[in-house]
C-alpha cells in the first residue's frame, strides 16, 4: 500500500464509477511502475469489495433504467464512433501512458493505438444489423420470431501486456449489445484505462454504463468475477487466473469468454523463404519483449535447414537494438513486471537442467542503455525436445526454443502435442502444404508466412486451454447477446389446455 504523504510527488488516479471519479473506500492507494527505470510513476486508487459493488449497482441500475436502454441500436453506434473518433484524437497520448506503464515500444502502442479507433466504428456499425427471424413454424395459427437482447452487466478483466486493446475487444461488442460494464484492468497497466474513461464521458455515454475499479485480482477481480448481478465475464490473462474465474462464474452460472495462453508453435519448412522466415520468427517471439499469449515460443524447423536457419536467426537476433522503450529506434524493450522478469530468468536456469543448449542470451541485460530497467536479453535455446518445460510452459518473455523435425507429420505431431491451442504459424511456399497444416493444427488462429496479425473483423481465441469462446469480428457479439423466442397466437380461441401445444 502506497501512502500519499511520501508520494505526494506522483500523478494520482481515482477509480470512475457511476460516472463520478471516486476514491477507494478504504482510502488506500498503489503504486504503479515504470518497467524502463523500475520505479514508480503513478498512484492509483487500491479498490475492494465495497466498490465492486458500488460500481456493479451502478452498471445494473444504467442497464435497466435512465437513458442507456432507451436509445436505439443505432444511437448506441453512433457513440461508440464518436468514442473512436476521441481514441484517434488521442492516440499518442494513449500510447505514450501505457509505454509508460508497460514498457512496450512506442513503436507498438502506438500502432495499436491509432488502428484501436476501428473496433469503434466496426461494432458502431454492427449495433443496428443484429436481426432477429420470423421463423416458419409448424403449428397453425401461430406467429413466432426470434429477438436478442443484452446479456446484461459484464464484467471485463484484462492483462497488463495491451491494456486499451485487449480491453477494448470487449468493450466496443459489449457496448454495441447494449450491454453495461465494469472493467477491471491489471494492477500493473491501470492508468490507461482511467485516462480511456475521460474519452467515455466526451463522447456523452450515460453515467453508470462503464466503470472501472483498478485493484488486485483478491480484492476487486474475484468479488467482480462473484457478484450476482454480473451476468457475463470476459478474461484474457493467465491460464491460473482463467481457471479460477471460470471456477467462480460456474457456481452462479454465468457466461464465460477466456482468453488464456499460449505456447506456439512457429514451423518452417525447407522449402520456405528463408530470409522471411526468419523475420516472422524474430517477430513471434522478440516483438513485445515476448510479452504476448501468441508468442511463437517453439521454433519447429525442418532438419534439412535446421543449422543455415539457425545461423541466420542468430545472426539478426544478435542486432536486436534495446532500451529506451519511448525511443522509436528501440526494437526490444524492458520486461512489464519485477515479478515476470524473474519467472523469465528462472526458465532460462530451468531449460539449462535439462540439457537445452544456450545459442543466445540467457540472463538480463547489461547494456548500459537499458539502464536500471528490468530487461531480459533475447535468447534462444537449441536441443530441445518438446517434453522439456521450456517448451510446454508458457515463458512470457524474449525465450525461443529450437525442435527439429523431419517432414510434415511430425511436424503435425509435435505441434499439437502441447496443452495450449491458441496461434501457430506455417513458413511454405507449398499451398498445398499451407492447406493441410491450416486444417490440421489444433490453434485458434493460423498465420501463413506472416506472424501477429490481427484485425477487428477476424474472430480470435484458442483451443484447448487457450480458452473458451472468440473475440473480435461479428462472431464476438453473439456472447453478449442472449435469444428470445416470442410466440403469438392467432387462434380465435384456446385450444385444449391440457395439451402441448
């Protein structure tokens, strides 16, 4: 707990709920850090259960009453692109707070920042085409169609790694279903989300419709995930943190969207491109310091090329320029947490024991221009078979394992054999080859000589213990969206009652 006397020199952030910017019940307050100097730069607002259940009833009673559900579907989009608007006005600023809190590159944040506009627009668009049917049905002097509704107030708990992007797969769906929220962004990447709430109200949402609550999982995500007017939650974070939430929804019977982790495999084959191929590898697992569930951890190379490639990605990995995250040159930036930088450094002691050997990396970075900041070096790891830990566990950092392999079925194999199913990539100039992997890893997404991609149109998520059910396309607005079925009869009288009719 941070006290505001000895910080009174950091920026502070109040929760927003009910449309007012509220101090935690209990008074208290944390710290959030600068990844790039390991020192705190923020206060935010420690939350608990009593403003979970404030910001809950807020949701619920914006829901059900006042302006929220009166508007059209159309009027609904019409917000939700002039929240996109707001987003793209801002973008910088954006991106510059969350490089700030999550040490990515500016590079990246502000990629995603500019491109997080079009969510807005797309699911404002989508709010008015929802449609129901008139169902054709079977029995005589009967009229009935189907209409869907708002599931109702969603709890929406996001991770530290794209705080306003990962957020707002659920949030612009959620909105344009008509749904209400309460957001709770990671404890480590708070700020962005208070600053998007400035954007809520600009852009005229009435209060009650989106809340945040910033705090730890113990204390705000689990009363949240709990509460029994929370009708839906939508997870992305770890597979521990999705179980236990999924866990918990269960006992009230909630619905449930999770987006978990990955342990990807990235598959070159001998007839691939090689000098493409070996920027698509970097990108998987160097991009975003390795931070990101899609990582492409498990490097599965064909043995016909596995020494040429290997020199060759050793060769651009070794160029890698790291530092100041804010600098646009910098290509591999500080890890987010101290806590996630030292489960790193300890995977890398862990894939040592087993007899992985060491190519590059393999500890923190010294390099005077990554100053006190919790940097990893990019490191890469050969010898590996795929029953090591190093490539079942999910790393969350700049940690590549090297798995030969000698034609497409074992590739098959051995890319599928892991617990996780979220992204898999496929090097080739074969179409035909491309096809048959395509239809035959076990992955959410499948990305053909390309890496992380992603778009507001197409549907993600994983298989397996990657997670349950898609964000992003029209796909994700369905699971905040329940069915009616309504039955109106045209009889001129009541049949015999004690018959189904």
């Amino acid at each position: 707990m941070a006290n505001l006397a000895t910080t009174s020199n950091l920026p502070t952030y109040k929760m927003f709920i009910g449309g007012e910017w509220v101090e935690a019940k209990s008074g208290e307050w944390f710290e959030s850090y600068d990844p790039y100097v390991g020192r705190p730069w923020a206060l935010v607002a420690r939350g608990g259960r009593a403003d979970v259940d404030q910001a809950v009833a807020a949701a619920d009673a914006a829901f059900r009453s006042g302006d929220w559900p009166k508007l059209k579907p159309t009027q609904r989009g019409a917000l939700l692109r002039r929240l996109g608007d707001l987003i793209a006005r801002d973008a910088e600023r954006l991106a510059a707070i969350e490089v700030r809190d999550n040490g990515k590159l500016i590079a990246e944040m502000g990629a995603q920042l500019r491109y997080l506009p079009q969510w807005y627009y797309y699911y404002g668009g989508l709010a008015d085409k929802i449609e129901g049917a008139v169902i054709p049905i079977d029995k005589a002097e009967t009229f009935n169609f189907t209409r869907y509704e708002p599931i109702g107030v969603v709890a929406a708990i996001t991770p530290w790694n794209s705080p306003l992007l990962l957020a707002s797969w659920k949030i612009a769906p959620a909105l344009a279903a008509g749904c209400t929220l309460v957001l709770k962004p990671s404890e480590h990447t708070s700020v962005s989300a208070l600053e998007f709430c400035k954007l809520i109200e600009e852009a005229g949402f009435p209060k009650g419709v989106f809340n945040v609550v910033t705090g730890f999982g113990a204390e705000v995500g689990e009363p949240l995930v709990a509460h029994p007017k929370v009708a839906k939650i939508a997870f992305t974070g770890g597979e521990a943190g999705g179980q236990k939430v999924y866990e918990t929804a269960a006992r009230g019977l909630k619905a449930v969207t999770l987006e978990l982790g990955g342990k990807s495999p990235n598959i070159v084959f001998e007839d691939a491109a090689m000098d493409d191929a070996v920027k698509g590898v970097i990108s998987g697992i160097f991009a975003a310091t390795g931070q990101t569930c899609i990582a492409g951890s498990r490097l599965l190379v064909q043995r016909t090329i596995e020494d040429a490639f290997t020199e060759k990605l050793l060769a651009l990995a070794a160029t890698a320029r790291m530092g100041n995250p804010m600098d646009p040159d910098t290509q591999v930036g500080p890890v987010t947490t101290r806590e996630q930088y030292q489960k790193i450094l300890s995977y890398i002691d862990i894939a040592r024991r087993e007899g992985a050997t060491l190519k590059l990396g393999g500890g923190p970075a010294k390099r005077p221009e990554c100053g006190d900041g919790w940097f990893v070096e990019p490191t890469i790891f050969s010898k590996v078979n795929n029953q090591m830990r190093i490539a079942r566990e999910e790393v969350f950092g700049p940690v590549l394992s090297i798995i030969p392999f000698e034609d497409d079925e074992e590739a098959i194999a051995i890319a599928n054999d892991s617990p996780y199913g979220l992204a898999a990539g496929v090097w080739t100039t074969s179409i035909k080859r491309a096809i048959r992997m395509s239809e035959r890893l076990e992955a959410g997404s499948v990305w053909v000589n390309t890496y992380r991609a992603v778009s507001f149109m197409s549907p993600f998520g994983g298989y397996k213990r990657s997670g349950l059910g898609r964000e992003n396309g029209q796909e994700a607005i369905w699971s905040y969206l329940q069915t009616k079925s309504v039955w109106i009869s045209t009889a001129d009288s009541v049949a015999n009652p004690f018959v189904l009719r």
